[in-house]
C-alpha cells in the first residue's frame, strides 16, 4: 500500500515538471495562491445577505395623536397626565408652561429615568437637577444664576422639541386671619364710614316745658319772702 502511494507521488511529480516547468513545491504554492484570490475577488464583488425575515406577530407602532390644547389648568388637573393612563397624553411644565412630552415616553414615561417629573411643574428640580420631592414644584424663588441658566437651558430645549399645549393655573395662598378684601375695598369702605364722636362728649339735655314751668313758679312764690326780708 505505501509502495503503491509512494509510486502514485512520483509519477504525479513527474508530470508536474512535464507539464508546467515548475516543482512540485512550486506548484501546489502557486495553486494555493490562486484559490485565495479568488475568495478575496469573490467577497468584494459579492451582493449584501439579504435581511432576516420580520416576525409576523410583531405590532406595528401606532401614530402618535396630535397634542390637544388644553388651556389653562390647575396643577391637580396636570397630575392626570404623568403617564399612569396609556390614552392620555404625557405632559410636564416648565415655568408654567405646559408641553407634550408623549413622544419621549421612554424618557419620562413610567420606567423612565425622568418619570417623577410627568404631570408636574418641575422647574425647580430640573434646575437643580434634583429627584427630592420637595424640588418637585415650579416655584423657584431663591435659585442662584448657574441654577436660572440651567432651567433657561431647559426651557429652550422643551420649546425647539415639544409642542406646547397650556399653562398652570397660579393660585394666590390665602393667610389664616387676614382680610379677604384688598386694601382699596378696605380703605374706600373707612372713607365712607361717617365719624364717630369722642365717647367722653356729652350731648345737651332736653330741657320740656314743663320743667320751665315749674322753676318760674317756684321763683314766683319766694320773691315775696325775699322783699320782707328787706323792709
């Protein structure tokens, strides 16, 4: 058998050098350099594999509806709309501003990294860019200038981005004990009121007739006492 192979090689040896001109180790290199470039050749001109087949059973995603306006609302009623109710828009406020915000839903949906500020007012958190739930309202009274300029910040980017749909009803807090009225009513209501008299004045007292009467007889009857004192 290894007489037969070795046989076999020397002949097909032979027929290299007949046939080519070249060795045999130079033949098989040559051959092995060829099959390469012809895989190399072969994948540039090659077309793309064409793309997996879509799942059938894969929804499509439906259009977003056009943003409502909504007008002015009260902070409750904005509370409705943080994403909890999938039929609703999503909505946020940013300096009384109300926008839809559904088409990043990823972001401030429920799940999402910014969820706690849906439904909300959230100037004063985002200008702090704090999660604590009492930066959790638009008021942002005694924010410094780097904190102004990053809620500025925000505010253009939520109006280059969303479609703005209301505004945040403001509600004025009423102090416990103070008048209901405003100054004007209070003091249009002191200018209407007619003075009063000093509480010591004592107003004259009626004298009648009567009493008149009685003090001229009385004085009648004692002048003849008086003039026979005299004589």
């Amino acid at each position: 058998m290894a007489a037969a192979v070795a046989e076999l090689w020397e002949t097909l040896k032979q027929a290299i050098v007949a046939y080519t001109g070249l060795s045999p180790a130079a033949f098989f290199t040559a051959v092995a350099a060829a099959a390469a470039l012809y895989h190399v050749v072969s994948g540039i001109f090659a077309g793309p594999p064409p793309p997996p087949p879509r799942p059938r059973d894969e929804p499509e995603a439906e259009p977003l509806p056009p943003p409502v306006q909504l007008g002015e609302v009260s902070e409750e009623e904005l509370r409705q709309y943080d994403g909890s109710d999938p039929k609703k828009p999503l909505l946020m406020a940013i300096k009384g501003q109300i926008y839809d915000v559904t088409q990043s839903r990823m972001f401030y949906g429920p799940g999402g990294p910014y969820a706690l500020f849906a439904g909300k007012d959230a100037s004063r958190a985002l200008a702090k860019m704090s999660f604590e739930p009492q930066d959790l309202t638009g008021d942002i009274s005694g924010l410094g200038p780097f904190e102004l300029d990053a809620l500025q910040d925000w505010e253009y980017k939520f109006m280059g981005k969303y479609v703005k749909v209301g505004t945040v009803k403001k509600t004025v807090p009423v102090e416990d004990g103070a008048p209901s009225t405003s100054p004007e009513t209070t003091e249009t209501a002191a200018a209407a009121e007619p003075e009063k008299a000093p509480a010591t004045e004592e107003k004259p007292r009626e004298v009648s007739s009567e009493e008149v009467k009685e003090k001229e007889d009385a004085v009648a009857a004692a002048a003849p006492d008086e003039g026979a004192k005299e004589s």
